[in-house]
DNA sequence: TGATATTAAATCGCACACGATTAAATCGTT
DNA sequence: AACGATTTAATCGTGTGCGATTTAATATCA
C-alpha cells in the first residue's frame, strides 16, 4: 500500500494517460459531440451552430462580439459560422447604424421556429446520456468552474 | 419556492444555455487547449499531437488502428496528424509486414526524448488550473463516466 | 481455388478553432 | 479639427474531427 499521492511529482505516473484531466475531457467532448450528431442532423445544425442558437434563441438581436463573450469565440470563428446560419435563412447580419465597426446578428422567423424544433433535444441527450440527474448537475458544475 | 426541478420537461427552461452539459463541456474543453498551448508551443505540438506521443510514450510502436482507438479517432483524423509528427522527426511509419494492411507508428529517439521536455507541462496545468486535487479527480472520473 | 466480404488506412470535403494580420470605424487627447 | 490609439469584424493559414468514399490486403466460404 505505498501507493504515492495522486499529486505524485513523478514525470512517469504524471503522464499517464489515465490520469490526465485533458485526455478525460477530450473524450468526454467527442463522445459528446457523436451523440448530439443525429439529433442535430435532423434539425440541419452542426454542434456549434447548435450552440450559438441557443444564445441567439436566449436573446436576438445581439453583436458578433456579444455572440463571441457567450460562446468563448472569436470572429475568426464566428464569422464563416454566422454566414452558414444566414446562408440556411437562419439568422440575419447587418452593420449597427449606431456604430459601423459592429455587426448586429439576428433570428429570422425561420431560425426563432427552429426552437420548437430543438426543444425535445436536451431531454433526447439526457436520455442517451445514461447518467442519473445528480451525476450530470454535478459534473455540469465542476466543469463551469474549469471553464472559469 | 415553486422551482421546478432540474429535470423539467419545460423546453423552454431544458434549452437554456446555463443547463447544458454540453455547453460546459465546450468551455471547459476551449479552456483546457488555451492552458496548454503556451506549454505545447515550447516542445513545438499541438494539443492533439500530445494525446497522440503520450499513448506513444506508453506503448511503442503501436499501429494506427490502435492508436485511434487509444485516441478514440479515426484515420482520417489520425493519418495527416501522425504525418506531421513524422514530417517533425517524431515518429517513423511503415507497413506491417505481416499485414500489409496496418501501419505500424513508432516513435523514434527524438520522440523518445522529447518525453522528458513533456514531464513538467502535467504539474504545471495543475498550477495553472488552480483546482483542488480532489475536485480534480472528481471531475476526471466523473468524465470517464460519460466518455464511456 | 475463387468470388465475395471484411478490414485497415488513406483520401476528400466540410466545418470548426484560433493565432496573426488587415481594414474600417470610433475614441481620446491635444 | 486632427492624429494616433483602440475597438470590431473579417480574412488568411494551419491543424484538427469526422462522414463518406477509395484502395489495397486479408479472411471467408461455397
């Protein structure tokens, strides 16, 4: 029983790929990702996109740059993202006439019914998750704290 | 004190972006890449390169369908990464000569070596996550659950 | 044996992420 | 007003992820 402290300053046991944080996180977002897919396919959204409707469906219209401070991404990101949801009629995108360097992005009729469709998602994922409530809570806010 | 519970079939309350799993997910995920870039940056990979030499640093050579499963990737992600590391003097690839199908990755002396660059990045994304060891190990198990 | 099925990796196309740079608009200071 | 600094998006290049297809090698079984 001379196991050594999972804070173990040994380089080897450090790193262990079982004892990374990072390698559990990876996969946790890819196995993540697969199961969103075919719900998402069915509604014609990527997992992003996903998530950046789901901003815009809590408050539109909002900047790029509001969209970025809620999603964590810059426009080199969001901008080829936001042409692809104008592209589906989703959204629309116009310059703020109160200051140019702004650009406003906003639910379309289409993109605001999209919600109905989305609504029985969460509750498909949970499912599919197979985690019992108390487990998701938990993880879901031990990894807010990570996110900072 | 009428708050429904977490489980609420309310879609309106399921969709918010404060009660998604998967959106802590990506924050944490995105946050996780923005800790280790400054550290991967100096021995010159990227943050999946570095899954990649640490299953390699546990077992080599292995072949690419072992790696992806390690990995849980495909070829079609693994091939051009494994490229880049070959390209960097990392790792050498060649057929299987008992199954030309496979190829066999192996790391070579460099990709030996820099292994002992890599043992202080762990401690260090310790620091800088600023995390108790416990909520840590918590969090890795917790995500080992749900990466299934 | 020989036709067919299966397996393993590579290839291709699309959609992110993100650092670095660019371009335009606005702000701040004098 | 004027000019340099800052802010905001967009653009560009590199590196993933992954579905779909392709190619080559091996396995299966009539």
């Amino acid at each position: 029983m001379s196991k050594k402290p999972a804070s173990s300053l040994d380089p080897v046991e450090a790193l262990r790929l079982d004892n990374q944080l990072c390698f559990a996180l990876y996969g946790a977002t890819n196995r993540m990702t697969r199961l969103y897919r075919p719900l998402l396919d069915a509604i014609g959204l990527t997992y992003p996109q996903y998530l950046a409707m789901m901003v815009l469906w809590e408050q539109s219209p909002r900047t790029v740059g509001a969209l970025g401070d809620a999603l964590d991404l810059d426009s080199s990101t969001l901008t080829p993202l936001l042409k692809r949801l104008e592209a589906g009629g989703l959204v629309e995108r116009h310059r703020d006439p109160d200051d140019e360097r702004r650009v406003i992005v906003a639910l379309t009729d289409k993109g605001r019914a999209l919600r109905e469709q989305a609504a029985e998602i969460p509750e498909k994922l949970f499912c599919a998750l197979d985690m019992p409530l108390d487990g998701v809570i938990t993880l879901r806010e031990r990894l807010k704290i990570l996110a900072k």
